[in-house]
C-alpha cells in the first residue's frame, strides 16, 4: 500500500515526540515535520532538564506539534544512556507519535537506549528501519549499507568515539525479527524493517494499522515517511518564513544583522574534509585550525574577527592530523566560537558534528531552538530562542552531503533573514 493513497485517521494533527542521543539527530529527526508545516523545537536535555513539566519549557514549546530533545547520551555508558532515555520518553509518552532516532550507521547505544525507550513508552513493539536512501544508507536482508559497503567496513567502523560495531540488525538487536516474517506475531516486540527506497519507508508505515501502537525507530529517512503520512496541508501551523532553497546569492539582504558566517567543523569524516576543500578553494574564506588545548591563538581570533566584520567565511576545524569529531578538538572549537560569537560580528552559524555542535549549545547557553527548515536532506535550519542569540544555526552530521555542501550552506547562510 503507497502511503500516497493513505488516508489520516485523525481529525486534528498528531502530536509528535523524538528522542535522540545527539543533537544533529533531534534536528534532523524533526526536519521532515517542519517541512511539511508543523511547528517544531529541539530541545537541548540534561539530566535536571529533561521533564516537559520544566519551566524551561515556555508554552509555546509545550503545544508545538513537535518536540525533539537531544539526550546526549551516544557516547554516555550503557546504563546511564538507556536510564536517560527512559526520563526523555515518559516527560512524552502522551504524544501520539513516538519517534526514536538511531544514527543511520548504528552508532551509539542501539539497542539499550530502543529497548528503554520501548519499556518506557506504552508501546507494544518497535519498528526499527534505519534506512536513509536520500543518503546511501539502505537495509538489505537486515543488513546496513552505507553507500554498499556494510558499515562496520566503512570509516564509520572506525570511529574512535562511537564507532559502528556491526552491520547486521538482528545481531545488534537480539531476539528481533524481520517485519517482512513477523506476520503478526504477537511475541514479535522488536521488529527490523528493510529499505532501500523511500517507497519502501512508506510501506513499512503503511502496514501499521495504528500509529499509536508502536515505537518508532529510525534516521531522517524514516521520519520523512512518517511525515508524508501523517501531513496534510490543512494541519499546516504559521510558521516561521525563511528564504528559497534557490535564492540566488545576488539578491538583496537584509542589514539588520552582521552578514558574516562561522563555520565549526568538528568531525573530521573525510565528507567534511572534501566539503571544506572547496569551501576554501576559491579563496573567499577563511581557514583557521584550532588547537585541540586552547581555544585559538589570539592572532587567529583577530583574523577571523576582521573577516567576520566585512562579512566575510570563515571555517574553524582541528588540526588534521586529530581524529574524528574528537573531544578535545570540540572543545576548543567550541571555545573559539563562544569568543567570536560574543564579538557581535557572526551572521550566521554553521555547524559539523553532532557532538561538537551541542558543545557550542552549551557554551552558547542555547537550550531551545525553533527549527525553520531542512535545507537539503538531514541538514536543518534553527533559530534559538529563550536567549539573547537569534541568528540562524544550520547543523549537520559529519558525514552527510556532497562535496559541494558546505559551499552552498555559506552561500544560503548569507541570505538569512
């Protein structure tokens, strides 16, 4: 069955949860819902912070369609990963739709974090389908794939940090089934789903007959289909308005805010690296590598600072030798950014890597943020809010995009309103 030709059952829009275990994954998670009109936050969790009950959570926050919150638990030890999970998922079980994020190259606590986010639903079984066609990433045979290699053979197998231990579901989830054998088998509360298509992700939602009923598991590609059906232009929300994907960089801007862009790179995937290669190629920005014990020499600063002033790129990274999105690396990234950052002459932010980029929420002291668009597949648009910091963020996951991304992320990023 197409989900095209499914009809909503609900006479008002759901109401949509997502837990993630980083902060690109609450993003682009969201994403798709966005896209297709609802108003959604992403919410930068702590411990003390997690409950929807805080006061942290402004009104607006607490009826928006969407709420995603970023545990921060990929990198955390299995107990207090799956414990924070489980906080995340009961402040909103009450959601119609429950939507748990797992990294499309199985990274992190797969399978304690699903199976505390499944005991403290109310559900009574999982879907996992972490298939992302859009970005090579497609389930065959319950097996993963990036780009059609399995994905503990590719670079993310090697992820110092959190890398990608197997490829095949039913190991990573023991006791799972395929969805295709399940055939409604009652004592099935794990089920994989294969995809290699985002007409096979609108299948595997189409065979639900209750939405309610399950624990959804998945990456952006999941999301999307969920969000194709369960959308309809007349549950649209008034939405914040930002500029064309096709914008051409000529056109007039704005001058109520600076007009030059930050760029942190903490992940050192070698997609970043290419992006950031062309990025720089044509000599318009400005390259500044950050020193993994200190936050930039105060020459570097000043450089970026005076090209920030005349509105000018400029892309912060470690050095190339440090391995992927390092915790030393963030941190002085992080660093660097909150000092720039308070200069007043950033225009706009853009951020690579999940863990570098919720770094650089703390240091900003961004706990909400509004999300305003997906400017292409799993790279979004926010806008913090409940802090002095209104300019734009866009955020992506280390290994998404073509080489050319980050050079149309700058030049998108420069038309912002």
């Amino acid at each position: 069955m197409n989900s095209k030709n499914r009809k909503v059952t609900t006479i008002s829009p759901p109401r949509i949860a997502i837990i993630a275990d980083d902060l690109t994954s609450a993003a682009d998670g969201a994403a798709p819902w966005r896209a297709c009109g609802a108003t959604s936050f992403v919410v930068v969790g702590s411990a003390a912070v997690l409950d929807a009950g805080d006061p942290q959570f402004s009104p607006s926050v607490r009826i928006a369609r969407v709420i995603s919150i970023d545990t921060n638990s990929r990198e955390m030890d299995v107990a207090t990963a799956a414990a924070r999970t489980a906080i995340a998922v009961l402040s909103v079980n009450d959601r119609d739709i429950l939507f748990k994020t797992i990294d499309s190259t199985l990274r992190g606590n797969l399978t304690d974090e699903t199976r505390a986010a499944l005991a403290a639903s109310g559900r009574s079984r999982a879907i996992i389908a972490p298939a992302f066609p859009a970005a090579g990433r497609v389930t065959i045979a319950g097996r993963q794939y990036a780009n059609g290699t399995p994905v503990d053979q590719t670079e993310y197998g090697f992820d110092p940090a959190h890398p990608a231990q197997r490829s095949d579901l039913l190991e990573v989830f023991p006791g799972s089934r395929m969805l295709s054998s399940s055939h409604g088998d009652p004592d099935a509360s794990i089920l994989i789903a294969d995809a290699t298509t985002d007409e096979d992700l609108d299948a595997v939602v189409a065979s639900v007959p209750d939405f309610r009923d399950v624990l959804w598991v998945g990456s952006p590609g999941l999301a999307s289909a969920l969000a194709r059906a369960y959308s309809s232009p007349e549950h649209a929300d008034d939405v914040r308005a930002v500029a064309p994907v096709d914008a051409e960089v000529t056109r007039p801007v704005p001058t109520n805010r600076p007009r030059g862009t930050l760029v942190a790179i903490g992940s050192k995937h070698s997609a970043n690296v290419r992006q950031a290669a062309q990025l720089l190629a044509g000599g318009q920005g400005t390259d500044i590598e950050i020193d993994t014990d200190s936050a930039g020499s105060d020459l570097s600063l000043r450089t970026a600072d005076r090209s920030l002033r005349t509105g000018g790129t400029v892309v912060l990274h470690g050095p190339t030798t440090t391995l992927s999105d390092s915790a030393a690396v963030s941190g002085g990234i992080s660093s660097a950014v909150g000092t720039l950052w308070s200069h007043g002459n950033v225009g706009a932010l853009i951020i690579s890597g999940g863990r570098t980029a919720r770094q650089i929420f703390e240091r900003l002291d961004i706990h909400i943020a509004e999300l305003a668009d997906e400017l292409e597949p799993g790279i979004v648009l926010l806008y913090p809010s409940g802090t002095a910091h209104s300019l734009p963020v866009i955020l992506k996951a280390g290994g998404f995009g073509d080489d050319g991304t980050l050079l149309r992320l700058a030049e998108r990023a420069y038309l912002l309103p």
